[in-house]
C-alpha cells in the first residue's frame, strides 16, 4: 500500500472541523491537521509503517530513500503510536524540505 505525506491539500485551515480522523501536528514551525488513518491502520494490522521519500540530490540525480521502519514496539502504547508515528512520519519529510526546499510543491496549502 502507498500513502502520501503531503496529500493533505487544506488542511491547516482553523474554520474547519478536524475533529475526526484529522489530528493536530507541529510541521514547519506550524499546527496542522493531517489524517491518522495510516498509523490506525498499521496498528489494525499489525503492520510497520516504513517511510520512503523521493528527491532529487544535489547532482540532480533521482533517489528514493527508504527510511527507518516505525513500528508499534516502539512505543509506550497503540494510542501514542497513532499520533506519534504520524509526527515522526512527517519529520522525516520535513527534514528532506528543509534540505531540498524547492523540490516541494505543496507550499501553498500551508499559507
């Protein structure tokens, strides 16, 4: 199964109700609202959520980087992995906007 991170179009917006299936995260020096359903799911099935990004380096050249797995026992509980796996999810991708800015096309549905 593929999930995207940054397919979350709109959703920092505060006049909307996020108060199912949407929790709040720090990403960018912000709050916002992604869905939770991937670590819910994982949790369901006893799955590893195993992040992969794509960037291009700074020769240009294409990389697809399969991240540490984030798996359940690594957490205190299943509640604390649903939230916790997300944020950790999208620090990952964070950091790879930080290095690589304007490989990110998502910047205007933070603003």
């Amino acid at each position: 199964m593929t999930v995207y991170l940054d397919g979350n179009t709109g959703v920092n917006m505060k006049s909307q109700n996020f108060s199912k299936g949407f929790i709040p995260i720090n990403f960018l020096n912000q709050e916002i609202f992604v869905k939770n359903g991937i670590s819910k799911l994982s949790v369901l099935l006893n799955a590893k959520i195993i992040p992969v990004i794509s960037y291009r380096n700074k020769e240009e050249n294409s990389i697809i980087e399969f991240c540490k797995e984030i798996s359940i026992d690594s957490y205190s509980n299943k509640n604390d992995f649903i939230f916790k796996a997300i944020q950790d999810s999208y620090k990952i991708l964070e950091t790879k906007i930080h290095e690589f800015p304007t490989q990110w096309t998502s910047w205007i549905t933070l603003f």
